[in-house]
C-alpha cells in the first residue's frame, strides 16, 4: 500500500480502516484528497477475504469532514471549463468508488458532515452518526448545488427529502439524520461502539463471497438491468452460488449445526 499525505489507511483483525487526515481544517477534501481515496479503494479492490472483511471510513480530529476545502475550490474558479470538468468527474469517480466497492463499507461521522461530505457517506452501505453530529447540505448557501453526492443522497433519503435538505441548506444533527434517511443508527458514544462491534460481528459472520456477490446484485439491479435481465441474471446467480463451494458448506454447517468455516478464523 503506498503512503498516503491527507489519508491514513491500516488493517486489523481483517477490518480496513481508511481515516480522513487533515484535522486541522476538520477533513475539508481537495484534489489530493479525491485522489488518495479513489487509489485507496482501488487498492482494496486486489485485495481478498483472507485480507479485509469490511471497510471503515472515519475523520480524525473534531469533524468526520467539512466537505469540499474553500481554499482549492476558489482555487478551481481559475480553471478552464474543461479543466473545471475533469476536476470535478474525479469527485464523482470517488463517491463511486466507495459506492462500488466489493467489501461491505461503514461510515462512522462525528462532530460535522458538510456538503460533499454527505456524499462520501451516503456512498458507504451503512452510516452509523453520533447523535450530536452537525449535517449539512449547504452547497446553495455558497452559490453551488450538491450535484456529485446527489445520486447518492438520493437514493438514500429519496427526492422530497432531497428537496428539503439541498434547497434548505439546513442544519440537522444525528438523530434527525437516522429519521431522514440518511444514517442507518445515531447514539451516543458508548452505544455507537457497541452499534459497531455488533455490525461487523454480523458482517463476518457471513459468507464473505456471498456479500460481495450480494452488493453486486443489488448495485446491477439498481443501477444496471433492465426487468428482463434482473429475472434471468438473479436466477444463474442463485443457481452458481447454490453450486459454490461457500454455497454448499453454508448449507452444510447450517443442516450439521455448526459453524461455517468462514467464521473459525475471525
């Protein structure tokens, strides 16, 4: 794994943990951010199960992330409308990567979510947010809409809520993010580690091919087929993992009353 100048990123106990790293300006993401996170999940993309089991994306400091740094942004104004472009094509290509990877994703938000920070979230499969986190969609108080993080926002809260929270710009904290859509669960600290250690005992438990495959299907039926497709290509999955070799030792374990062999190592 290369080194990284704005993330960190470790391994431990088969859970990767990727932390935003620029505290001193509670994660605000520029370029080289962008950059690092989209090599980042590429990484761990070559990556297998005996590796990583699960992703964690987290902030360091006071903030998960103040969303896009006002500094590079005023910085962009300078671009070429093709430079501006490309520029922010490399924003959407890291929400995707996040959405898109293979290995079940958790977001864990504290202090502030501003702006394109929502997107990083709302990319992960599950959001866990502290009850006191600020949340805030506030492009348009600054001119600018919440374009690149709204195909993910959306699919999360759905388009009237999207409506309240992009043209409001309002603030809102955990638990009225939990309400909205937005995060999956919002405790306090204590409960919120339990919440966590709980999650991913749950995720491990699986059969770690069978989540990928299901993120997959549930990313092409989504995003990709069409009706037509979505009967006929869940119908040769099911028939492939039926067949599979973590198919069949899940059936087994579950008929013999023991646990798979996925989970004696965990």
């Amino acid at each position: 794994m290369k080194e990284f100048k704005t993330i960190e990123f470790n391994i431990e106990n088969k859970i990767g943990t990727i932390t935003l790293n620029r505290p001193e300006i509670h994660n605000a993401f520029n370029e080289v951010m962008i950059g690092e996170i989209i090599d980042c999940f590429e990484e761990i993309e070559t990556m297998n199960y005996d590796t990583i089991r699960v992703v964690i994306l987290k902030g360091k400091g006071k903030s998960f992330c103040a969303g896009a740094d006002l500094k590079w942004m005023k910085g962009v104004a300078n671009y070429s409308y093709q430079e501006n472009y490309l520029e922010s094509y490399k924003l959407s290509m890291c929400f995707n990567a996040v959405y898109s990877c293979k290995f079940p994703t958790i977001a864990m938000i504290h202090g502030a979510a501003i702006g394109g920070a929502n997107g990083l979230l709302a990319a992960c499969d599950f959001v866990l947010a502290h009850k006191n986190t600020v949340f805030s969609l506030s492009e348009v108080k600054i001119g600018i809409v919440p374009a690149c993080i709204s195909p993910y926002v959306m699919k999360r809260v759905g388009e009237y809520k999207s409506k309240e929270l992009m043209l409001t710009g309002m603030r809102f904290n955990g638990k009225e993010a939990q309400k909205a859509g937005l995060a999956n669960w919002s405790f306090g600290e204590k409960k919120l580690k339990e919440k966590l250690e709980d999650l991913i005992s749950k995720l491990k438990s699986s059969g770690p091919i069978a989540v990928s495959t299901c993120k997959q299907l549930l990313y092409d039926v989504e995003n990709v087929w069409s009706h037509e497709q979505a009967m006929e290509n869940t119908a040769k999955m099911i028939a492939e993992l039926r067949q599979s070799n973590e198919g069949q030792e899940g059936m087994s374990s579950f008929l013999e009353k023991r646990k798979p062999n996925w989970t004696l190592d965990n």
